[in-house]
C-alpha cells in the first residue's frame, strides 16, 4: 500500500477545519439557538434515495445548508426544511418518495414543518410538476441545477454544476468525487439520460486538486463517481481518457475505487493498470445486463457478450485476487427462455463475485416502457420471478466458491464501518471491512472507520468473508 501525498496538507486541513459537519441536534427551543450568534435558529433534514451520485449531490447540499445556518437534524418533525434528494431509476423508488412526500404535507398543514424541497432525478422528470402541486413542494430541483438551493437557504445565488468551493464533506474517511455526470447512451429501460443529461466531464486538474483537499483533511479512500464513469474524456481535447484520470488520482490518494463502469468504454489499459496499482482496490463493477446478443441490441448496450467476455478475461488475468461485480435485467420485454439461458450461461463463464438482479421494470418514457405494453412484449410476472432466482442463485454459487478460496488466507483489511452489535448480540465487536481485492469482510476489532487490520479468513459466506481476530495492532 503506497503512503499517503504530504504536499499541501495544512493547507487542506484548513479548508476542512471550516467545511466540518454539521452536528446532528434535536429542534431547539423557542428562544434558543441552533446557527451562529445572532442568527435565528433554523434545522433541516436531508433524506437521500438512490445511488452513490446522490450521496455525493447530498454532501454538497449539506454544505450549502450549513453555511446557512441550519443546523441538521434526523428527523422531519425536529425540522424546519426538508430536503428530499431524489432517484427515478425504478417505480418503487417514485412509490416510497411518494409515502415520503404525504407525510412531510401533513407535517406542514400542521405547522411542523416550514419548507419541503425535491431535489434530484425525480425533480428533472415529468411528473415534478404533478408532485408540487400535489403535495405542497416549496422547491423543485433537477439534477443540474443543484445551486439554486444556495439562494432557497438565504446564500448569494451561484451558477455553477460541480460547486468546487463546495466538494462535499471532508475530514471523513471515505468520500465521493465525481468526475462527470450524464450519459450518451441510449439502454432502452433507462431514464438516467433524461433527467441526469448528456455526458459533461469535469477537468482533470480540477479533479485532482479536489483529491488533494480531501486527502490532506484526512480521507483515506476516494470513490470516483459517474453515470458512465470510464466514459469520462478531458474536456480540454488533450486526448485523456479515463485511465489517465485514474492514473493520476490513485498517484494522490492512498486509496481508490471507481464505479460504475460501461462496458463499451472499459479500455484494456484500465484493467491492466487495476492490477499494476497498489493504490486501486482490485474490484470491478460492469454493469453487462444480459448475456444474450439479441437482447444486447433491443437494450442499445452497443456491444455483444463475447466483447464482454473478453474484457472479464483480461481483468482476471490483470488482477487474479479480483472481485467482479456486474447488474442483469431479467424479464425486459422480448426475452425468450433461450435469451435467459444465454444470460446463465454468462454467468457461468464469468463467475461474478456479486450481482445487482433486477426484474424488468417499466419507466415511463422509455422505449421499453413501450415494448411491455403491446400484446407480445410483456414477460409474465411468474415467469420474470423464475428467471430472477435462477440467475440469483448462480450468481452466488459462483460467489461461494470463489470466497471459500480465502479461507485461511490473512488478508489486510480496511474498515469501513465500525463494529456495532448490543451487548447480548453475537455481532458485538464486528466491523465491516474490505481487503484489497473487493471482498467484503466481517471482522471482531475495535478499529474505528479508515482504519487497516490484519486477520485471518475463517469462514465464507456468497456475500462476505468472515475474519477472525485481529493479528497486531490498527495502521
């Protein structure tokens, strides 16, 4: 594991003395104050849904609200703003921000609550306008228009999509930075390009100065975030891809990982450099949806299974100790049982450590949306669910017995979650960790987050590894 860069680190640590988060409180008393001297008091709840990009459009969001004044708070009750950040990627997703928006209008007909706000994905689709109306909705927000919260929360407006002067919490030990945000692609379920845009690449030196900060404020793992992230060009015309960007923030941070990946976009150069840098977790998520050529094409993926096939060949000749992830629809309108088993066979030659399984559902305004409404499209539901578990359970005999290979094995492990567990709970003392290979591990130690253990592999699970204790002290 290579050290960490010392360049420039007081002056990061100053930045991230201002930038600290803020504390979680209760709603004060009349009276009382939650902001700086002689400010009113003021709280607000922030509720993130989806995927790591809003995590990170949260960070910021938090950021703006602090400098504000509000104090934030984890619940809507004890809140005077609540900030709905949004994701439209599948149905129930919609359906809980729904269950979520008819309790925050109740809450404000009887005054417990000011001011609601919807942000996110949800806020860039068509039904936003319903929503406001339906329920109440002081602020509706896309996806690229994030800074007009600055001027909602009583900041001087700015106009700006990545907010550099805001990158997001530092000082914590793990942290998000994305480096583009929307898609070019086409994928026939899919409504990221609808609401997320096209493709906009950040500039590399604006990347990496944003590395140093969090790093020289103490964060030991950074996260590299895009809708299609190895899709990321310079905007500059200098010719850099993906890789170069990652060459050069795995060369800043003492610890990287990258997600998520388009198969189409995925160069050789960046498999190899995986294996060849100590400072990039050995883990891999591409994304391959089906295993069927037909399939591939009615999705617009823009590539066959056996050009997937290959790439997982060089990553597993790259980084052997590997852990490859990938996301499979079952059920998309069209799929026949020969397309399923193409899928299964896939999944056979590939042997994924993990898969995210989803059953095909249907996002209005997409071209699939369509296909499952005429009269031969639609999957039926028992057979969509069949599919489901066929794949799911192949994906994790694969994972067993890849994991069981660690067992014995004594691994360097980072933690990422501290132990938890109560004081009659057989997990009292166990820490989520992850080796330098990408697999998950449970391990008893009182390491608290961002730091490196060593241990034992005892035990496997599909899922997880499970350590024992620890061999010497925390790095």
């Amino acid at each position: 594991m290579n050290s960490t860069t010392n360049g420039g680190k007081d002056a990061a640590k100053s930045v991230a003395k201002d930038a600290a988060p803020i504390p979680l409180i209760r709603k004060p008393a009349a009276g009382t104050s939650a902001g700086p001297p002689g400010s009113a008091s003021k709280t607000a709840c922030i509720r993130t849904f989806g995927c790591q990009m809003n995590v990170h459009d949260s960070d910021r969001m938090r950021r703006m609200i602090r400098d504000a004044g509000y104090a934030e708070v984890q619940s809507y009750e004890e809140a005077d703003l609540v900030i709905l950040n949004t994701c439209y990627v599948r149905e129930n997703a919609v359906d809980r921000v729904r269950g979520h928006l008819g309790e925050l209008n109740r809450l404000k007909r009887e005054g417990r609550v000011k001011k609601i706000a919807l942000t996110g994905c949800i806020g860039a689709a068509s039904e936003a306008q319903q929503l406001e109306k339906q329920y109440g909705i002081d602020l509706v927000l896309g996806t690229h228009n994030t800074y007009e919260l600055a001027e909602f929360v009583g900041l001087p407006g700015m106009e700006e999509t990545y907010t550099p002067e805001l990158p997001g919490t530092e000082g914590e030990h793990s942290a998000f930075v994305t480096i583009m945000t929307g898609c070019n692609y086409k994928c026939s379920y899919c409504v990221v390009p609808s609401v997320r845009g096209r493709m906009v690449c950040r500039p590399t030196e604006n990347v990496v100065e944003e590395v140093r900060r969090l790093v020289g404020s103490g964060t030991r793992y950074v996260t590299l975030l895009g809708q299609t992230v190895d899709a990321w060009r310079a905007p500059d015309g200098s010719g850099k891809r993906f890789c170069d960007l990652l060459e050069r923030v795995a060369d800043e941070a003492p610890r990287v990982w990258f997600t998520t990946s388009h198969p189409s976009n995925m160069e050789d150069r960046t498999l190899r450099l995986i294996g060849e840098k100590d400072t990039i977790v050995g883990r891999l998520h591409l994304p391959v949806q089906s295993g069927s050529d037909r399939m591939l094409k009615v999705m617009h993926r823009g590539y066959k299974s056996e050009r997937y096939r290959r790439k997982i060949e060089v990553f597993r000749e790259s980084v052997p100790d590997g852990t490859l992830s990938t996301d499979i629809i079952v059920g998309h309108p069209g799929e026949t049982e020969r397309d399923h088993e193409e899928t299964l066979r896939l999944v056979e030659d590939c042997s994924f450590d993990s898969a995210y399984v989803f059953k095909f559902s249907p996002r209005r305004g997409t071209e699939a949306a369509a296909l499952s409404a005429e009269p031969e499209g639609a999957v039926p539901e028992d057979v969509a669910q069949r599919r489901f578990v066929e794949v799911l359970r192949a994906v994790e005999q694969n994972a067993f017995r890849r994991n069981r290979r660690k067992i014995g094995l004594v691994e360097e492990i980072y933690v990422r979650h501290g132990r938890s567990g109560g004081p009659n709970e057989e997990s009292l003392g166990k820490a989520v960790g992850e080796t330098w290979s990408g697999h998950a591990v449970h391990v008893r130690t009182g390491a608290g987050a961002g730091r490196y253990v060593t241990a034992k592999i005892e035990e496997a699970g599909p899922h997880v590894l499970y350590a024992g204790e620890t061999l010497g002290p925390p790095s």
